[in-house]
C-alpha cells in the first residue's frame, strides 16, 4: 500500500478525534494491524477504505485524492504556516542556507588547494 494513503487516513482520522483502537474496532481487525496500514506496510481495500470514509462522514475521494502531494512546496508552506509562525521558518530556513553556504565554500577552497579543481 502506498505510504501516501496511509498518512492520509492517520491524518482524517486525527482531525477527528478517532483512535486508533476505534477505527480498528470499525474495520473489525487490530489496532496493530490498523497501524500498519496507516504506516503503508499492509494493502487495504477499497471495502476498507469505504468504511473509513462513511464513519468519518467523507466520500472516499478525500481518502484516496492525492491531491496535496502534486502542490508546491511554497504553496503548503503558506497554508500550514502564518504570522510569526513564518518568520521563525524563514529565519531557520535562512540559517540552514548560510550553513549550506559555508559548507560549499569550504569544500570548494579544499579541492582547489589539494588540485581537484574541474
């Protein structure tokens, strides 16, 4: 099973509030089993997928779409994060980058100064 759907199913069930013994319970199997489908380590079928989508009160397009993974990264990046919440993930992307940055210079200086320059 795609990893993808699994996450998908752990996040609608999240968001209501479900536990993983509860949606056990509806699919009639274990909760050790439930959390291997949601980790992508066992195939689940659309029967399955359906009784998910009715106890959680969706249609079962909202289980199986992959849409968010097709969107850009910017475009998550400005729905999932506002205010301040997005000047402490620019200042630590920003650090990141000066690392990277730093990294690069100093492999760079190291190569030519043992003669691998390209």
């Amino acid at each position: 099973m795609s990893y993808a759907l699994g996450m998908r199913i752990k996040e609608l069930r999240q968001k209501h509030k479900i536990s993983q013994e509860q949606m056990a319970d509806v699919l009639e199997t274990t909760r050790q089993r439930y959390s291997r489908i949601e980790n992508g380590q066992v195939d689940i079928s659309f029967v399955m997928i359906k009784k998910i989508a009715d106890y959680l009160g969706v249609p079962t397009s909202d289980i199986t779409s992959a849409e968010e993974e097709k969107k850009e990264l910017v475009t998550l990046f400005r729905e999932k994060n506002s205010g301040e919440d997005v000047i402490d993930s620019v200042a630590k992307i920003e650090e990141i980058l000066k690392v990277f940055h730093a990294h690069e210079k100093l492999y760079h200086q190291m190569k030519v100064r043992d003669g691998f320059v390209d």
